[in-house]
C-alpha cells in the first residue's frame, strides 16, 4: 500500500505539464506510434501546457490588483479569503485516502471502455483531485468513507459521459481531431443548455456572432492584440489607476490575448497525430469503434471567445460579491473564472453575446457554492496543516469547478433532507443530462417526428425545409421522390461513413480557408461505393464549425439514414443524388462560389481549355461547360446539373456556382474545384492582357491525346548540362 501511495504521490507531483504528455507518450506507443514521433508529441504536448500555465499566471498576475484595488474602493471586507484551484488541490490531497482514487478512476475507465459504455480515455488523470475533492465533501458532511469513493465514482462515470457528448463540439470548435474535455467544470454547460435555449427564442441572439464575426463587424478592434488593449485599458479605469499603470495592464491583456491562440497550435500540432494513430488501432480492431481522448481545457485556449467572456466575468463577479445576499467570499486567486467561461462556450456554440449573458446569470452560483464549502475545507486544512491559516481565517475558491454538480452530489443527504444551497443545488438531474444525452431544444437530439399524413400535398414542389428549426414531419420532399424522415441513432451504434464523413468535414474547412467558399457557401458530398449512401454537408453552418456528427447520411431516394446533429441535410442535396445518379461512377461532388469561375457563371460563358492542365477535368468538349440556370435548391438545377455533368467533370452554374465530380474521391474533386478557379484567373487574366481578345485553346483531341511519357531518358550521346 506505502509503495502505491508513493508512487501515485510521485506521479502526480509531476505536475500536469509532465505527466499528462507520459501518459500520452505511452498510449501513443502502446498504438503504435514510432518512438520519435510519439516523444515529439509528447513534448510538444508539455511545451503547450507549460506555455497555456505561464500565460494564466501572468493574466491572473496583471488582472488581480486592477481587482483588489476596485474592492477597495467599495470598501467591502468578506470573511472568507479565496486560495483559487491550487489550494483547494493541496488540501484535497492532505486527506488520507487520496492516493486510492488514482486507481478507482482508471480502473472505471478500463471497464467503461471494454463494455462499450464510453468512447474516451481519459488521459487528463492529474486533474483525479476533483474527484478528490468532492469525496472529501462528503466524507467531511457524512463521515462515511465508502459513500464518498461511491459519489467520486459517480462524477468519474459522468466525466467520461460529458466526454463522449461534447466531443464533436470539441473537434468542430477547435479543428482538433479525435479529442474532447473531460474536467468536471463542463457540468455547468447542462442548465446552461437549457437557458441558451430560451436566449436562441430571442429576435437578434440566434444569429451567428462569434470571434470571427465580432471581426467581421468592427474590423480591428477586435484584433486580439486590439482587444486586449481595449479591455485592459477599461479595467485599469474601474480600478481607478494611474495613467503609467493603466497603460501597462493594457499592453499586458493585450499579450496575453495575442499569445493565447499561438499557444493553442501547440496543442493541435502535438494532439492530432497522436489521436490518428489511436484512431488508426481502433479502425484495425475494432472497426465500429473510434476511441477519443479526454483531456483539461487549456487545449481550448486558443478560442477568443473564452477569453472575451473571462475578462468580462471579472467585474461582474466582484461586483456580485459587493451586494450577493448570502455570498461570503471575496474572490482573488480564483477571479480568473475560466469554468463558467468553458460551459458558455459549448453551451452558446461560442456566440459572445449568449456566452456574456450566461456568465452573468450564473456567476453568483460559484460565489454561493465558494461559500458553502469554506467550513469542511478550513477545518480539513487545519486538521492537516496542508495550508496555513490564521486563527479564525477560512478559506475555499471563488471559481469551483462544476459548482452546481458539486454542491448536489456532496450534500446529496442533506439535500435529500431539504437543506438546499440557494438557486444553486435545484438542478442536479441537469448535470446528469447534460452527461448522457443531448438537452432537447434547438439542433439537439429530439424523438423522431411523426409520418406526414397520407395524400397530404406539400405546400411548395421544390426542395424545402419548414420555416424555423429544422423540425417537423416533412423535413425535404420533392414529388418524385418519398419523404424522408430523421433517424434516431440507436444508442452506442457505431457511426456511419465515419472515414468519409471527416474526408468530407476536411474538406469544407480547405474550402473556406482556400477562399473557394465563404461564410456559410457550399456543399460536398461522399457516396459509400459499396452502400449506395451518401454522406452530404447540413445546411447553416459554418465549415470549420462543421464535425462528422453534423455530417448527414441519405440513401439514393433521399431518405435520411442517419442524422446525428439533428441539422438539415443541403438545401441542394438533391443536386448531388441526381449527378449520382446519371454518373454512377462517380462517388464525390463539390460545390463551390470561387470567386473568378463564379464571376464566368454569372456571365453564363463557358471557359475554354487554355492550357494542357485542364486534361485532368474530363472535358469531353474542351471547355467547362455552364448549366442554364435554375432556381437553386430546385429540381430544376439538379436535373441542369446533371445534364451538363455528362459532358464534363467541372461544371459552371449559371448565375451561381460551379460543381467538381470525381471518381476516386472527394479530395480529387477538391482538387478539380481548385483548378477550375485557376483556369477562371489565367483566363480573365489573358482576356485583359489581350484587350478582350480571345485566347487559342486546345482541341479536345489534344486533351485526350497527352499521357505519360513511357519513359523518361535524355537522347543517346546528350548530357544535361
């Protein structure tokens, strides 16, 4: 027993920023990994936490005084001083049973995995004092050391939940691939779900206004290193500081927020091809399975809008802590409220004025929850002399982690009795949700709509999807083809075309970074050669949002097969069912709004194959040809579509886009798309060079006649020179 405890002791005192990059290192060998590629990733793992920590240090450093001067200002004095996370671990860690949790929580995420109740290892095992700590909350109230190891157990099965629910958030949130966010603090995401339901209702909050919008609008103001100037510029004013250091907080907000997202690549440059190669084994093994890996928030970091609403949460709370009836901490150490800044990310879907709004609803709930566990942590400190306080001093953290879910599985026999924390324990069966299945409004998981009534006509004959959320018993009918219904997953069900559907999610966001599709443009869509099915883009949202689970699968009548976001398939799905349809080796189809092809579309002229790089396309005729046009979303432009399709892979549509085909895959089609675009420039470009003089062009014949050389050799006696 002395030998586990020293060694889970010695472990754990590593400190986050050496052991979770181990645990990573091991894993990546145990999957195969070669050696230098795994250590690379490894300490380029512990180079992003380092880095992630460095910089919270130095904005908690620059914000706290700018805080305790405004505190002092109001001339306010609470009893109970805040230590932050890092004395609350130290004092978890001073209970005698701390060392077994180690083993419990990997032990229960060893079972979970093998019985297929969980898709995520969790690798973030430094963070095991949360569990610590709420069994020291209810051994401390119930005395009852088995109940506390079974209400730990409870939280570690809920993180692993938490994990597997919000992972594809995770990945269209952060471009990670094949990881998620197992730390506790996303329980406060559940209620918060369900008011960013209510908030959505609100004319103006449910539109997309995220960091890239907020730039968008205002230009450079919200430049990061702008940004950060601005915001610290405000706090050095409410805290009534001089110029000199009013000056020097705004340049440091400003580096702080300018270094954040460069210390978010780290994380993505160590993460992903570690989470490949665990991909890759399991596809080996197990080919129904994809094992994620869980890990703490700093990998997030690299999100603006966490930030954004960090720094907004800080006068906010200070000044709840002024006049909040029953709140008796005053928060310092802990100010820097990075918990109720992560729940509003994923529950807001990273839209800042939503995200504002949650933080300052729920920002009282972590001052209550700080104040209710000040008396058993003070005593468990003094009893071990794991932190020294003053006579009479009491200590706890203005910024717990997972405040509500914490409070109710803690005081759970109290609460069972009535003794209620105010407003805060009144949700336990929400963190509980939030866990284990999607909260039921807006684009989440909803019981499967009811058949349309027999004979009932639709109220347009073209493509269409209800006005509102995506919701209904007709979501898309044409006449020609049935209606189609959303397709509940079957619990723990493998995900279809799970390959192709992150193909086609890589691709969307090459589209959007490479400028061939802007905002919320485009479509893409796979065909399963062996199935039929095709895997085709939602409509409304944004492509580096856009994850696998937002993928949605139709079969050849467009019937939806499986629907995983519950969001709506492509208003132009029919468009890419019916090429497939008359081009039946084709097994992917791009949609793009590049800007010099589309400006050809518009003029309805068709581009001619000016140079021999275009023998790639499949111009049967020597030019790209344009597709009358159609109202889009119609029968009408998939039947224009598909017409011109016949003649060529590249497809120009009239007054509105171009269309790439391809028989290998999506990524060729990409590709198509791509060349399609340089040709447009290289042809507008001779057009204007010659004064609008049309440029030869090559004969079909001579696109069809190139292929490479048989051999490549210098003729005899001739040497390169």
């Amino acid at each position: 027993m002395q030998i586990l405890q020293g060694s889970v002791e010695f472990l754990l005192s590593l400190g986050a920023a050496v052991f979770v990059p181990v645990i990573m290192i091991a894993a990546g060998l145990a999957v195969g990994m070669r050696a230098r590629e795994a250590l690379s990733a490894g300490v380029t793992l512990g180079v992003a936490f380092s880095g992630m920590t460095m910089l919270i240090g130095y904005m908690t450093d620059a914000i706290t005084p700018a805080a305790q001067a405004m505190s002092t200002t109001v001339g306010v004095d609470l009893p109970i001083t805040d230590g932050g996370w890092t004395t609350m671990s130290t004092i978890s860690w001073s209970w005698p049973y701390a060392f077994l949790m180690f083993p419990l929580v990997v032990g229960i995420n060893v079972v979970l995995i093998l019985a297929r109740q969980t898709e995520t290892f969790n690798a973030d095992l430094w963070n095991v004092w949360g569990k610590i700590f709420t069994a020291v909350a209810v051994y401390s109230i119930t005395g009852n050391v088995g109940l506390a190891f079974v209400l730990a157990a409870v939280q570690t099965v809920f993180e692993l939940k938490a994990g597997d629910f919000h992972q594809h958030r995770v990945e269209a949130m952060t471009g990670i691939p094949g990881v998620t966010i197992t730390h506790r603090m996303v329980f406060i995401a559940a209620p918060m779900y369900l008011v960013d339901c209510l908030l959505r209702r609100v004319p103006g909050l449910d539109r997309s206004f995220n960091a890239a919008d907020l730039r968008n609008r205002i230009g450079i103001l919200a430049e990061n290193h702008v940004l950060g100037f601005v915001l610290g510029l405000l706090f050095g004013v409410l805290a009534r500081f001089d110029v000199a250091a009013t000056l020097t907080l705004a340049v440091q907000a400003a580096t702080a927020l300018t270094l954040f997202p460069v210390i978010s690549r780290y994380f993505m440059q160590a993460l992903e091809p570690i989470s490949e190669a665990i991909s890759e084994f399991m596809r080996a093994r197990f080919r129904d399975r994809r094992l994620y890996v869980g890990l703490d928030w700093p990998f997030l970091g690299g999100s603006n809008e966490i930030w954004i609403a960090v720094i907004w949460t800080v006068p906010v709370t200070l000044l709840y802590s002024f006049f909040l009836p029953g709140n008796g901490i005053l928060p310092f150490a802990g100010i820097i409220n990075i918990c109720v800044a992560v729940g509003a990310f994923f529950a807001s879907r990273g839209n800042i004025i939503r995200m504002i709004i949650q933080c300052t609803i729920f920002a009282p709930v972590f001052l209550w929850a700080g104040t209710a566990f000040a008396p058993f942590m003070t005593e468990l400190a003094n009893t071990t002399r794991a932190v020294d306080l003053a006579a009479g001093q009491s200590i706890s953290n203005s910024s717990i982690d997972a405040p509500i879910f914490t409070y109710s599985l803690s005081h759970l026999m109290q609460v069972v009795e009535g003794n209620w924390l105010p407003w805060g324990s009144s949700w336990p069966g929400c963190c509980a949700l939030s866990s284990t299945r999607a909260v039921s409004c807006g684009s989440a998981t909803r019981p499967a709509p009811r058949p349309r009534q027999a004979g009932r006509p639709p109220s347009r004959p073209e493509l269409q999807g209800p006005p509102g959320p995506a919701w209904g018993p007709r979501l898309f009918h044409h006449p020609s083809v049935p209606d189609y219904y959303l397709t509940i997953k079957r619990k723990g069900a493998p995900s279809m075309l799970e390959p192709l559907k992150k193909d086609l999610c890589e691709i969307g966001r090459r589209a959007q970074h490479d400028g061939l599709c802007k905002h919320r443009s485009g479509n893409f869509s796979v065909r399963d050669q062996e199935s039929g099915l095709v895997a085709v883009s939602p409509a409304g949202l944004d492509r580096d949002q856009m994850s696998p689970r937002d993928v949605v699968v139709l079969d050849g009548q467009a019937r939806v097969v499986e629907n995983e976001s519950g969001l709506r398939p492509s208003s132009e799905a029919l468009m890419h069912l019916e090429v497939y349809r008359v081009r039946p080796e084709v097994v992917a189809v791009v949609h793009t709004h590049s800007v010099y092809a589309t400006s050809f579309a518009v003029l309805g002229r068709p581009i001619p194959a000016i140079v021999y790089e275009v023998a790639s396309l499949g111009l049967s005729r020597g030019r790209v040809p344009v597709a009358p046009y159609a109202r889009p979303g119609t029968p009408g432009l998939a039947a224009s579509v598909a017409q011109a399709a016949r003649e060529a892979d590249c497809v120009l549509l009239e007054k509105h886009g171009t269309v790439a085909v391809d028989s290998r895959g999506i990524y060729e089609a990409y590709l198509k798309a791509a060349y399609i675009e340089e040709l447009a420039q290289l042809y507008h470009h001779s057009l204007v060079a010659s004064g609008g003089q049309e440029p030869g062009s090559l004969t079909p014949d001579e696109l069809g006649a190139w292929s490479y050389p048989e051999e490549i050799s210098l003729p005899e006696g001739q040497a390169p020179r």
